[in-house]
C-alpha cells in the first residue's frame, strides 16, 4: 500500500524500519525473518505466553515511536502470538496458527 501511495523508496524505508524495531526488541537468540510483503515472523525459545507478550508489547511499543516523514502514512501492526512447549517437528503449522 505504501508502495503504490508513496513510492517504492518510502516502502522499502518502512520495512527497513520495521525489521530494525522488531531486531531491537528480540532477546539474543532469537530469530526475526520476513516473511514477505509487511509480515514477520518471531521465533523465540524458551518463552511462555507472558514472555511473548511482553516482546510483542515492546516490538508494538517501539513502532508506535516511528516517525515516518517519507511516507506519511499512519502506522500500525498487529501480532499474533503461538507459544509450543516441547519439540515441534510442525514449525509450519505453528507460524500458522501466530498468523491467524
């Protein structure tokens, strides 16, 4: 959307953005991807439902800081969280379930 509204250069500047803020909010060890588009992905280990809400409430804290001047859009996120206790040989149905 920001791409069509204001140009590949702001797009690309909010992703970048983004990835920076989402790195910033992760603990050492765990793994931020992008999966395409403006969704990523967070894989954190050993961590309950409390501790993934408080990485997705400091991931929401520090986008909601952004100032995007380029792109003059109102930004936003949503985050939808799985936690797995055990071994899980499904990673893919987990990310699944974080994106419903």
């Amino acid at each position: 959307m920001i791409n069509d509204l204001r140009g590949h250069v702001a797009g690309d500047a909010v992703i970048a953005r983004t990835a920076n803020s989402v790195r910033e909010s992760i603990r050492q060890g765990d793994v931020c991807a992008r999966l395409g588009g403006d969704e990523f992905l967070v894989f954190a280990s050993d961590c309950d439902a409390v501790g993934a809400e408080k990485i997705a409430r400091k991931i929401l804290a520090r986008l909601s800081k952004h100032e995007m001047p380029l792109a003059r859009v109102n930004f936003s996120a949503s985050i939808g969280i799985a936690v797995h206790k055990g071994p899980d040989a499904l990673q893919k149905r987990r990310t699944q379930r974080a994106d419903d």
